[in-house]
C-alpha cells in the first residue's frame, strides 16, 4: 500500500519574514529550521526538499536565556596543531550577529546535501533592512500567536 508523495516541481514556494526582536535563540531556530525542511506543511515528506524560504531580521537583539551569554563557546578547529579557536557569544553577538542565527539553524539540520539545500534558503541580517522586497515575505507570527510570554 503506498502513500502520497508530493512532486518536487509543482511546488510553489513562499517566503517568510522572522523578526527576531526578543525570541530565544533556540527556539527562533527551531521554528525557522522547521520552514526550511517543510514540516509545517500538509505534505512535509522527509527525503524530499519541500520547505520554504526564510528571513531572518533583528538578529542582533535575539535573546540568549539563563548563564549562555556568559558560558556559550564556539569552537572552529583548522587541523592544524594548536589552532583550536574559541570565541565566547557575547563576541560573536557584537560580530556577527546574523552567524550566531544562522550556527543554530544549520545545527537542527540534517547533516547531508538535502540539508546543506534547505540551509541554502535561510538569509540573515542583524537590522531591520533587508533585500528581499521584490519576493514580498509574508511575515511569520507564530511566535506571537501561540506565545504570549514573547
């Protein structure tokens, strides 16, 4: 017995608007990563590339909950001996503010070219100002919707 499975190309995608302005780190990134893969959707299939495209705005006043401003590291390594380098969040939030966004989207997504694809349609900007006016974002409010403590 099979099931449905959506084609690919008569797929029309929308674009979506996050404003960042207040959200948890994590879970902005979280609900952003589930536009990407298409989860929202009705016909979310897993090995199919079925998602949308999402802007990210205001990432520099996107919140970091309990002690993480103060203890949360990212590590990059070049493979060379000794050259493990560290930056603390409050740095890379004076940065760049739109890699912390973009860091904690592609962690919550899968680690394979289908997912390297959906990161493909992710854009991040640390203002208000964008370049994605001609595409006409809808903005996203689930946020305000289902969270009033936002």
């Amino acid at each position: 017995m099979g099931g449905f499975v959506p084609k690919v190309k008569d797929l029309k995608r929308s674009w979506y608007i996050i404003d960042a302005k207040g959200l948890p780190l994590g879970r902005l990134a979280s609900q952003v990563a589930s536009i990407l893969r298409g989860k929202v959707r009705t016909i979310f299939f897993p090995s199919l590339d079925i998602g949308d495209f999402v802007v990210v705005i205001n990432c520099a006043k996107v919140l970091l909950t309990g002690r993480k401003i103060e203890s949360k590291c990212r590590y990059s390594y070049t493979g060379y001996v000794g050259n493990l380098k560290k930056i603390s969040y409050p740095d890379l939030m004076n940065r760049k503010p739109e890699l912390a966004v973009k860091l904690a989207v592609r962690g919550m997504l899968p680690s394979t070219s289908l997912g390297r694809r959906q990161f493909g349609r992710l854009f991040a900007f640390c203002d208000e100002k964008h370049n994605h006016e001609a595409q006409k974002p809808e903005e996203w409010v689930y946020f305000r919707k289902v969270r009033n403590m936002y």
